[in-house]
C-alpha cells in the first residue's frame, strides 16, 4: 500500500488506529474543504454519573491523544457496544 495516501476506513475504530500512527500533515494535500450543519437535534448532552478517577483516567488519555473528552468517550463507548452486540 502506498504509504503517502489516506486508507479507506469502514470504523470509528479503524479510523482511530490509523491517526494514532500518522499525522496529517503528511496527508494534506488529500484534504479539501468541507462545509457542513449540524442539526441540534442529532447532538444532545446526557447526564451520565462517572467515577472521578475513570473520569481522570479518560480526560489523561483523551488530552494525549489530542482529542476531546467527549470524544473519546463516545469512541469508547462505540467500540464497547460492538464488541458487545449480536453480530
């Protein structure tokens, strides 16, 4: 595979894995520009108790990996619901 272009990814978890290893930088020149709305209706905030140290734990890794908070925890929590649904 030629290492200069962006793979195709069908998974929030394929995605994650490829930029953890690769910066954009090297890819932006296969980048064009967007524009898009994002309805209020398709984001809502929910309410969720968390422990403080996971939440600890999620806002360290999150920082790291350059993401936010809220995303990473959506992304966990996408990878968890497949693994833990029927295939």
């Amino acid at each position: 595979m030629d290492e200069n272009k962006i793979q195709e990814m069908r998974s929030y978890e394929q995605i994650a894995e490829f930029w953890d290893t690769h910066s954009l930088a090297d890819y932006w020149d296969q980048t064009e520009p967007a524009e898009f709305e994002i309805s209020p209706e398709v984001r809502r905030r929910y309410w969720v108790a968390v422990d403080p140290e996971v939440l600890s734990r999620i806002q360290r890794i999150a920082h790291t990996r350059g993401l936010s908070t809220e995303s990473l925890v959506n992304l966990l929590l996408e990878q968890r619901l497949h693994e833990l649904e029927p295939a």
